[in-house]
C-alpha cells in the first residue's frame, strides 16, 4: 500500500565461552550477515569481569574482557550476546 511503511528486525543471538588463559579481544561472526550495523549487547554469566562490543560490522563484532584470561586455571564463563538490526523502510 502506498505511504505505508513496514519495519524488519534481525536478530543473531548466542554464546561464547572463555576459558583460562583466553585474551581478548575475540571476534565473533554471525551465521547470517545483517543488513546494517547492529547494536549488540552482552551479559557476562559466572564472572564478575565487565565485557563490550567492539567494531561491530554486519557480519560480527569482537569481545573485549576487563581482564585477559581467568585467575582459576580450571575457570571459565559463559558471554551471551544478542545483535539486533532494526530497518524502517
């Protein structure tokens, strides 16, 4: 229909898992590649360790950790990530 306009949302979602000794940053790529850039967000599960997104691209993003690695060698947590791209057309 003319002069309406209709909106679409992608959306990546999964989970990294940081082990001892592992360095960031750590890239993630995306099954699918997005249309445009989208925001992502992270939560960090088992870790008190603050995590962003950085060059966030359409096809991925990478992981910066507050701190390289673990202090437990034997530690590891989960990131959950979700990447949403909203288009209007």
């Amino acid at each position: 229909m003319p002069g309406v306009s209709f909106s679409r949302a992608h959306v990546c979602s999964g989970t990294e898992t940081v082990l001892a000794g592992h360095a960031s940053p750590r890239s993630v790529v995306f099954e699918k590649q997005m249309e445009g850039v989208p925001t992502v967000n992270l939560i960090s599960v088992g870790s008190a360790q603050n995590v962003i997104a950085t060059n966030v691209t359409s096809s991925g993003f990478d992981i910066i950790l507050s701190l390289d690695g673990t202090n437990d060698k034997n530690a590891s947590f989960d990131i959950h990530y979700t990447a949403i791209y909203y288009r209007v057309d």
